[in-house]
C-alpha cells in the first residue's frame, strides 16, 4: 500500500497537486483609533470578511495586485509606518511570508518609515491623478521604485507614455 505523500515514477500524488493549486490571498486589515491602522491604499478585493469592529480581511484572487499600509502608534507617537505592494500568488513559486497575509504574496515594494511611505504614497496619488489605476501599473516598475528607496535617489515618475509602453509589449506581469 502506498503511502499518501508518496511519488511514483514522476507522478505527482493528491496532496502534492492540491499544495501547488493557487489560492485566494487573504489581507488582514484593522482600525484602533489613535493606536493601530492597517488598511489599503488600493487594491480591489474579490470580497472582504469583516471579523468585528476593528478587524476585517480582504480576500484577493491569484494574481491580484494591492498596496498595504501598515501605521502603529505606541503612547509616544508613531512607532511603525510601513508600505508594502503585493501581487497574491499564482503559485506557490517565489511566495514570501508576509505579517497578516495568507497564505503569503509576491512582494513587488516594500517601504519602510514615516518618509519613505509618505513619498511612495505621493507617487500613487500622482499615478491616480493622471488617471492610472495603481492596480495596472507594470509589476517592475515597484521594484525600481524599491531600488531608488534604498538607494536613497528620487522615485521615478510613472507616466502615461510609461504605463502604454508595457501595456503595447503585452507585459504588464
């Protein structure tokens, strides 16, 4: 008799193909006034969960794009800002473990303190102003962003002209 977890010859068993099957990410989001908010810049969830008053959890599809701000505050004032901009998975290949998100995201853009997810935040409302969904924007783009956060240069722009030129490629992922 076989054992469940067993391969064959090359063959892949149940528990292995169900382990491979992309699954919905889920987003966990709070509000505490004056002490805890964690919420989405942007990002459109396939549905949300709301657990009680203060906590809920957005559910994205494979493949979904969203940005995570994440704001604590302790009696002293703000004690953690972080940006984090995520693609839920399409496989577990290149997933990486992420605080409050199920079963884990591609992270494209992380931020971390007051000045730097003010100044991603400040490209977003840029993009929107120009009429770019965040959402659509090329996935290599937050990872300049990223390399320019680290490198401590200024953010690149995204443009129209930017955003056609993946979307003509057909390489928006």
């Amino acid at each position: 008799m076989m054992q469940p977890n067993m391969q064959v010859a090359g063959q892949v068993t149940r528990p292995e193909m169900q382990a491979r099957r992309p699954i919905a990410m889920q987003v966990s989001l709070a509000f505490v006034e004056q002490r805890v908010n964690v919420w989405l810049r942007f990002g459109k969830p396939a549905r949300e969960i709301v657990l009680n008053r203060w906590r809920r959890v957005a559910v994205f599809e494979p493949g979904a794009v969203c940005c995570r701000v994440k704001w604590i505050a302790n009696d002293h004032g703000a004690a953690l800002w972080q940006l984090m901009v995520l693609q839920a998975p399409t496989s577990f290949d290149g997933v990486q473990r992420v605080a409050g998100v199920v079963p884990g995201a591609r992270s494209l853009l992380r931020a971390d303190g007051e000045l730097q997810v003010k100044a991603v935040l400040a490209v977003i409302d840029a993009m929107e102003r120009q009429g770019i969904d965040p959402c659509a924007v090329a996935l290599t783009y937050w990872g300049a962003v990223g390399n320019c956060l680290v490198a401590r240069k200024p953010l690149p722009e995204y443009t129209p002209e930017r955003h056609a030129a993946p979307i003509v490629r057909g390489a928006l992922q």
